[in-house]
C-alpha cells in the first residue's frame, strides 16, 4: 500500500475523489451529446493527472493513470473528429447509437475501472471507500460490457436495439454508486463548500436512479 499523500497535496488528492462522481453522471448508456464527450474526455485526463503529483507514485499507478489519460485524449481525439464531420459533412451522422458512442463508453470504464484501482492504492484500507469502490467497479463494469455489446452490434451493421431495462440497470448503477460515493467519500473529505457539494451531486445521483427506474418500468409495460 502506498504512502497517504503529503500535507501539500492532500487537498487536491481529496478534491480529485470527490468530484470524481461526475464522471458517472456524464457516463450515459445512450450517449448523444458533443458537451457529453468533452465533459467525459476532460474529466478523465484530469483525474489521470492528479496522482501523479503524489510523491513516490508508484509505476503501476502512474500506468493507471497514463490509461487514464490515453482514454480520455482518444475520446478528445473522437470529439474533434466529430465537430470535423459536423461541420464538413453534408449529412452528419448523429452520435447516438453510433461506433462513436461505443468506443466512448468503452473508454470511459476503462478510465473509471483505472480510477479504482488508484483509489485502492492511495487511499487508506477501511470499510466505506471499498464500499463505495465496490459500487463504483459495477457500474463501470457494466459500463464496459454494455459498451463492447453495443459496438459489436453498430460494428455488424445490423441496427442498434437495445432494450430499455438494460439501459435502466446502466443507470441504476451509477446512481447507486454516486450515493454510496458521496456518503462515503465526498461527505468525508476536507474541502470547501462540502454540505453543498453534497447536496448538488446527491440530487443528481438521486435523479440517475429514477431515470433507471423510468427506463425498466418503460420494459415492463
């Protein structure tokens, strides 16, 4: 296990943790948005950066965070390629249910799944960030196999149909997992403006949740 962080960077290591829930709400199972691939591709490389300024890192988490950085610059890489087309191409296509919107998803858990494994070798051992880990690794996991199904599909060229209770567990997850999060990481970290922080980031987990509830409810009636 690695060395806590020093006085110096504390702040800005526990800062990095509590905001890092954003990446979930922004992880969406029908991505469509060019403000969703910037948001997701600067989220990424600025968590990626963060432990590396945490003295005597060791290489396996400077190579989590190099994965980091390397999934959010090829959805950077995919954002600029899209504005490109949107703006040369006769006929754009969209990026929902496109090979965009998958190779997206699926870098995105890749970087979620590296920010675990950071968190697991920086952070203190106690119960409630593995806890919140574990909650965190679901949805990310789930993130990436529903990434992979999608693209093998768009890849195939057969049409994209997805039914509506898997899009309603992606979500589920990452709601779940940005409550247990922000109870059990960012409402114990030391930073400014904690209680509204709080507040801001529980409504949206909140709201997550019952857009995965509104999802399987749509599948079963």
């Amino acid at each position: 296990m690695l060395e806590k962080p020093t006085r110096n960077n504390q702040g800005s290591w526990e800062t990095a943790q509590a905001f890092s829930v954003f990446v979930l709400f922004v992880l969406r199972p029908d991505i469509e948005s060019i403000f969703t691939l910037i948001g997701l591709s600067l989220m990424l490389i600025g968590l990626g950066i963060s432990p590396l300024s945490i003295k005597r890192a060791s290489v396996f988490i400077a190579t989590a965070s190099c994965i980091m950085i390397a999934c959010g610059g090829a959805i950077g890489g995919l954002t600029i390629a899209t504005l490109l087309e949107r703006l040369f191409a006769e006929t754009p296509a969209e990026i929902a249910d496109s090979w965009v919107a998958s190779v997206t998803l699926i870098c995105s858990s890749l970087g979620v799944l590296a920010w675990i494994f950071i968190v697991l070798k920086i952070s203190p051992v106690s119960r409630p960030p593995h806890v919140a880990v574990v909650l965190f690794a679901l949805a990310g996991v789930y993130s990436l196999l529903y990434g992979i199904l999608t693209i093998r599909v768009v890849l195939s060229g057969e049409p994209l149909i997805m039914p509506e209770w898997e899009k309603g567990i992606a979500y589920l997850l990452n709601g779940g997992a940005m409550m247990g999060w922000i109870l059990l990481v960012t409402r114990r970290a030391s930073i400014t403006r904690r209680k509204i922080l709080v507040i801001c980031l529980m409504i949206a987990g909140v709201s997550t949740v019952i857009v995965g509830i509104i999802h399987i409810f749509d599948a079963i009636w």
